[in-house]
C-alpha cells in the first residue's frame, strides 16, 4: 500500500499526497451540507457571496461545514442545515428532509457533501452569515429560477454548479426520499 504523506495542515483543509496523487482532505469529520430551501410561496433561497479562491463573486444555495463549531461538534447534516440555513439566510425551516450524500471533487478532495430539502420556512431573522461573511440573500420564484442564474452568467457571476443539482433533486424529492 502506498504511504500518504501530508504535506500542509490548515484549520480547515490538509494536503495530502499519497503515491503521485495530491488531494485535499477535509479536517472537519462532518463534510458538507447543501440546503434546497423553498419557501411558502414557492421560492428559492440562494446566497450571494464572495469567494477569495476564484476572486469572484458567486451565487450558491446556502450551505455549510457539518461540525465545524465547537459547540456543534457532534451535529449531523441536518442539524448543520438547521443552524446555517438561519445563520446565512435568517429562515428557520420546520421541516428538513436528508436526500443524499457524495462527493464534491473525487480526484482533489475527500470532502463529502449532503443534500437537504428545507421545508416550512420562517423568517427569523436578516441572515448575512457570521462576522467573517458577507452574504447577500435572493428570494427567486421556482419558475423564474434559470433565467435569473443564466443572467447572472452574463453578469459575471460564477454559479455554483452544485445549484443544479439541487434543482434536479427537488424536482425529484419523492425518489430521493425513498433511499432514507
């Protein structure tokens, strides 16, 4: 068996090398969570924010670090869903449903990430994420949804690819709900 070596430890990511093969390793045990958040009225919930490793603006469905907080640090994705879904967004959803987990980049990192259904929303709060973020909130009716991204696209923006995934499993929530 080939030896793993690590090359660079930060808080959140460690490089690792095992054979010629160099990936980044998630420190946190929990992975990801990404939250489909539909509101009442048929909305999407998305969050726009700026990301230093592309030095762009992106948009993206709220989503977070499964134990990535002290006082969380034995949570499960949907209690991580729970408490960034308001952190990020300022809604509290009274219904969140796992659909499924996999990974973000096979070939360059081990994290993991969990798709949630957020259900029931109530505002609660502005959102705009912790101190260290600064998170605009887009409320977008479900049929207007690709429109808007794709003239997001043309503005510039980066979309997170992964919000087309979520669209694909609320469309498909039912087929999800039967891997539970």
């Amino acid at each position: 068996m080939t030896q793993t070596q690590t090359l660079c430890n930060g808080k959140w990511l460690r490089l690792m090398k095992r054979g010629r093969w160099e990936y980044a390793e998630r420190t946190n045990p929990g992975g990801g969570v990404m939250i489909i958040a539909l509101t009442n009225e048929d909305k999407l919930l998305f969050v726009e924010q700026p990301r230093p490793a592309i030095e762009c603006m992106t948009i993206e469905m709220p989503a977070g670090l499964v134990g990535d907080v002290a006082s969380h640090a034995d949570e499960d994705a949907i209690e991580a869903a729970r408490r960034e879904l308001v952190e990020e967004t300022g809604y509290r959803a009274g219904r969140v449903d796992f659909l499924m987990a996999g990974p973000t980049s096979a070939g360059m990192s081990n994290e993991i990430m969990a798709f949630v259904l957020a259900r029931e929303l109530t505002r609660v709060d502005a959102g705009g994420g912790d101190d260290s973020e600064d998170i605009i909130v887009h409320e977008v009716p479900r049929g207007e949804v690709m429109t808007w991204l794709v003239g997001l696209m043309r503005d510039g923006y980066s979309i997170d690819p992964k919000i087309f995934a979520g669209l694909y499993m609320l469309d498909h929530a039912h087929e999800f709900a039967t891997l539970g």
